[in-house]
C-alpha cells in the first residue's frame, strides 16, 4: 500500500521495502534535492522522510517494522511533544534501530494516506513554502494513524528512557 498518486509510467529504481512506484519514488528524490544547501531545508528532509516512510509502509518484515516505527515515534514527539531538533529526532531513530526487536507491525489504517501525497508538493520550488507543506503533509499522516497514538506514545516514552 503506497500514497494512491498517480504518476506517468517510469522505469526506474523503487525503495528496497517501503510500497511506492518508481515514478512515486523518483519524485521524492526531486523533493529532497530541493533541501540540499539550505538551512531551513535540513528539518523539512527529515519531516518529508518521516511522511512519505509512514504513507508507504510496505509489508511486514523487520525493516518495515522499524522503519514505520521509528517514523510514527519522530511525526509523534513532533506533533505531540514538540520536539524541533531534528538532530533529536534523528537520533531517536538510530535508538529504535537499537531496540527493533520491541516493536510490532502495525497494521496500517484505512487512512493512512493521509489528505496529502508527495504528489502535492512536487510543483513547490520555493524551500519555505515546500518545509510548510511537509509540516501539513506529516500532520496529516500522523492523524490518520490516530487508532495507534496511544501505543506510539508509550513506544515514544520506552525509548526517551532507554
């Protein structure tokens, strides 16, 4: 299950575990070089890396686990703690990687696309306007993982003490 965006055909490279396509994953490449080089652009990456690994989850294996995990724990003290650094909430996935063998596949809610797709900001260009989108695109997608907030807050908390 990938973000449902319809892109034109394209044969090229997809993630190693997270549900996209090639023209999906291709356009959030275009995204992330748009960060590169800028200051504002370094919590932006990491908030659209955190959106689109939870929008495509992929099916349940140990790196998905992880990954989905420790993406809901970073969209969680985000939105939930406000957490800004995000060298913080880098590290906080560097701890879950430590710890994966804690954590269980959550099944992913009928919503979990979200109202936004990476779709949504390919025609940004300007930095600021695209790190506001990536906030909205992310809050978006933590909110429809709402059934599992109160377990990714007790996951957040476990590994806060760890």
């Amino acid at each position: 299950m990938g973000c449902g965006a319809l892109f034109p055909p394209f044969n090229g490279p997809i993630h190693r575990y997270m549900t996209s396509s090639p023209g999906c994953w291709a356009a959030f490449g275009e995204i992330l070089q748009r960060f590169y080089g800028n200051d504002a652009g370094a919590d932006a990456h990491r908030i659209s890396v955190d959106a689109y690994a939870v929008q495509h989850p992929g099916t349940p294996s140990p790196q998905s686990i992880q990954s989905v995990t420790g993406h809901l724990i970073n969209l969680c003290l985000m939105f939930e703690y406000e957490v800004r650094d995000p060298a913080w909430r880098r590290g906080m996935i560097q701890a879950v990687t430590r710890y994966s063998d804690q954590f269980n596949w959550l099944e992913p809610p009928p919503s979990q696309n979200g109202t936004i797709t990476v779709a949504d900001l390919l025609p940004i260009t300007d930095v600021q306007a695209l790190h506001k989108k990536s906030i909205e695109w992310a809050r978006s997608l933590w909110d429809s993982w709402h059934e599992y907030h109160p377990l990714i807050r007790q996951w957040a908390a476990k590994i806060k003490t760890l």
